[in-house]
C-alpha cells in the first residue's frame, strides 16, 4: 500500500512533479505531499502529523503549551527539538524551539515523536515566552500554569504533583532550566501545597490554598450556563394560590421527582403514604423518600426562603438533603460525599472540591436576577456537581423549584414521561456545553406545568393520565409516545 505521506526528498524531483501532475499527490506544505487526493487535507494532517513532525524536526518533543492536550490544539502545536522552526500545515501550525530531546520520562507518542512528561511539562512552562499578535505564546502564563497545577491536584492528588516537581527539579540541569525557573515552580506547587504563599494570580490557586478547592471545569461551565440565561427573558408567573393547589401540586411534584429516581409507588398508595402517614411496612425507607421530599416541597416558608451567603446555601442543601433522605442513614443524609460518584459516563465532582465549587456556583447564582435564570441555573449547580452520596437529582429538582417559588413564578414538574428528554438536556450541557436545550427544556415543562389542572388529585390524577405523565420514558420512545398538553393534546415537551 502506497505511503500516505511523501516528502520530497524521498523521489526525485521529476517523479514528484509527475504524480502532481497527474493528480497522484496533493501538496500539504513546501516539501511534504500526500497520496489521500480526495481526502480533506486537514483530515490528513489530523491523523498523519506525527509522521511530518518526525520528518521535519528531529527528535521532536511534543511540550510547553501543547503538554496540555498531547496533540495539536486550537491550531498550534509546540515543540522542543534539534531544529528551530515554524511549519503551516492545513488546520494547524507547528512550532519548534531549539531544545533538549527526549529526556528521561517523556512519552514515546507514535514516528519517533515523544511528549514531555509532567514534570518536565511543568518546569518547560516555567520558561518566559513573548507575547505575539499571531499565535498564543508557547507557554503558559504563571497564571495558566498555576491553574494547570491545581488541575493536576485534583486530578492526580497532592502527593503526585509534590513527586511531579522533585522529578522536575532534577531535570532540571538537562532541560536547561535556571534557578529562577525552579524556584518559580517550587513556588507554585508549594501553595498547592499549602506549604507556601499564593501569588500567581490564579483565583483557583488561592482557592486551594485558603483549603477551598474548586472544580475549574465545572466553574467554566457554569459560567457559560450563567452567560447563557442572562439573554434569556421569559417569565412564568405563578398560578393561583389557592388552597387546593398549595396541597395538590407540591404533591406530584415530589412523587414525580422520586418516581422518576426509581422509588416507585402507585400514585394512590403514595397520597396514602403523604396525607394519612401510611407507611408500608415493606419499604418504609421508599415511603419516608416520597414524604420527605413532599415535606420540604410543599413548605412554602422553604421554599421561599432566601440564602444571604455560601455558608447559608452550603447549610441550607444539608438540611434540605436530610430532609429528603431523613429515612435512609445509611446515606449519610446531610453529609457532602467522601467518595467519587458517576452516571453513566459522566464522573460528578470530586469529594474534596464540592463545597469549593458549591462556593463559586453560589458567586455565579448570585449575579442572576431573574427566578427563571436563578431556578434553571441553581437546579444544573447542584446536578452537576453532585455533593451527596445519593438523592442528588430530587435535590437538584427542590432547589430549581425553589428560586422559582421565591420569585413568585410557575414551578417545573418533571413527569416519569419526560425522565430521558430531562437526562438528555442534562448531558448535553453537561458533556457538550450546550446550554440551549436545558433552558428550552425547562421552559416547556413550565408552560406545561402551568396548563395542568392541580385543584384536586382527582382532576390532577386523570389529566395525567390522558398526558401520558405516568407512562415509563422508554416504554414512550418504543412506543412513540410523547407527554400531551393538557388543553390542546399536542406534543408538549421533547429534547430529540
């Protein structure tokens, strides 16, 4: 099979000439051609570029920046190698100081190319780089490196970004490093360390140094929530307060949010379990859930109250979750959680960075004004992060509701129907950084909600039945059902 990648000087300058000519070869940059004609040349160098990199900078390691991703990024890659330069390649520039080689550590990545490993990524960062208009510079800054090392914390654990930087220092002769590069380095672990002053500069750094930890990843993305629903205007004014409706709702709202967490219950035996204390003697543990959860939801001076700082939020989630999951002490209710917990794919915040990122969600929740952008972001912060060991989702859900009762506007009820539109949107945000279909999502469950008649549980009980409320989400999908609008009997909600 012929060669993917040619160079020129691997032919003759006629046969080169030739093939080009006849369409056999497409140039890539000055020397270097491919035989993929048809192919997007930037898909080529994708997967061919540490091929060319070997080929054109010997003894190439990929670091600085570039260390970071292991691969091009944001159209650059950085290099240490025998040869100075600066190569434009369709969809990315590479460019290579003159430095050390391989050195002890580094990671043979594939064609003869290696990537620093962490210590010596983290010592070739401490290198001062100018600044320039057409390409970010080659290293971080002390700002970026210091977010990296407490990204690395949290990631690797204190005691290996500690082992990171003793490798580092003794590197440090073969990568050319001053004293003043050690020591920066030193410095900067150090107060991840809490064995030295923080002053790089980095919010994050000085977060773990005052013992807060914060998850940097889920800050950026709530800070994209938050900037997403500033733009965002609609308003659900509440339905009327009667006392009907004060009793009904809140009571569909909790089985709603239980059910759809896999405690299940007829919806009779649950209004027994809620209105006449009917415990079953089978699963009392299932029954306190649904009571705990309407207890809470259904207090009105909750609801409406309003946290003056991140001690009181932090405070007020603990004694929410405690009153939610009261009956399960083998759930530590009202404990944050001293292990990792996960969904599928998705790992949730790390045990010791929950109530530092808590803290800065709280910050970003307070600068939103709106109940609608305060609910939809406050019900994503603690889905996203996750504090508890379990009960988490029916937490999320009461302090969505929450913000949107304490702003005198329509609450959300999530229906079993709608439990994978509502996960969907969750992960699109969560994985993708998508925010649009969340907010789209919670804004037709609203206007959903606010079309249903929650008078009695009777009426409330039969037009959940004719909207397919109760019917499982994926026996819906297999069956093409959707969740009705109550008056017009059109498909309401959907996150497909």
């Amino acid at each position: 099979m012929d060669k993917q990648i040619i160079f020129a000087d691997d032919v003759p300058d006629s046969t080169l000439h030739y093939r080009v000519n006849r369409g056999e070869l497409v140039r890539l940059a000055r020397g270097i051609y491919t035989t993929e004609v048809d192919a997007d040349p930037r898909e080529v160098v994708r997967h061919s570029w540490r091929e060319i990199l070997s080929h054109r900078f010997p003894n190439a390691v990929v670091t600085d920046r570039s260390a970071i991703w292991a691969q091009p990024h944001d159209g650059f890659i950085f290099l240490a190698s025998e040869r100075e330069g600066t190569l434009d390649l369709p969809g990315v520039t590479v460019v290579s100081r003159k430095g050390p080689g391989p050195v002890e550590g580094d990671i043979a990545i594939g064609a003869g190319v290696h990537l620093a490993s962490r210590p010596r990524a983290l010592m070739d960062n401490t290198r001062p780089t100018r600044k320039r208009s057409d390409r970010p510079p080659a290293t971080l800054s002390r700002v970026e490196l210091a977010d990296w090392i407490d990204h690395l914390c949290a990631v690797d654990g204190v005691e290996q970004v500690s082992a990171y930087r003793y490798t580092a220092e003794r590197l440090a002769d073969a990568l050319r490093a001053s004293p003043q590069r050690v020591e920066t380095l030193n410095e900067i672990v150090g107060a991840a360390l809490g064995t030295r002053e923080s002053t790089s500069g980095s919010v994050a750094m000085r977060s773990r140094a005052a013992g807060v930890p914060f998850d940097q990843s889920r800050i950026m993305r709530f800070e994209l929530l938050a900037n997403y629903l500033r733009d965002v205007v609609t308003t659900h004014p509440a339905l009327s307060a009667d006392s009907g409706r004060r009793i009904t709702l809140p009571f569909w709202e909790a089985y709603f949010s239980n059910f759809i967490e896999g405690t299940e219950f007829p919806p009779e035996e649950a209004e027994r379990i809620v209105y006449q204390g009917e415990i079953p003697e089978a699963r009392p543990e299932d029954a306190h859930d649904v009571l705990g959860t309407y207890q809470l939801v259904s207090d009105e001076a909750e609801m409406r109250g309003r946290t003056g700082s991140a001690d009181e939020f932090l405070e007020q989630l603990k004694v929410w979750h405690r009153k939610i999951l009261g009956g399960r002490p083998d759930k530590r209710p009202g404990e944050f959680k001293r292990s990792a917990n996960q969904a599928g794919n998705t790992m949730f915040v790390a045990p010791t960075l929950v109530e530092g990122t808590l803290r800065r969600g709280y910050e970003i929740l307070n600068s939103l004004r709106t109940p609608t952008q305060r609910g939809t972001f406050a019900g994503f912060l603690v889905a996203e992060v996750h504090p508890f060991d379990d009960g988490n989702g029916r937490l999320a859900r009461a302090v969505m509701n929450a913000e949107f009762v304490a702003g005198e506007e329509q609450r959300a009820v999530i229906t079993t129907i709608s439990r994978n539109d509502y996960l969907r949107a969750l992960r699109r945000l969560s994985r993708q950084d998508h925010p649009d279909l969340f907010v789209t999502y919670l804004d037709r469950v609203r206007r959903w909600t606010a079309r249903m008649d929650w008078s009695t549980f009777a009426a409330a009980r039969e037009l959940l039945d004719h909207t397919n409320a109760f019917v499982d989400a994926n026996d819906a999908e297999d069956r093409g059902l959707q969740l009705l609008d109550p008056v017009t009997d059109e498909p309401a909600i959907t996150s497909r």
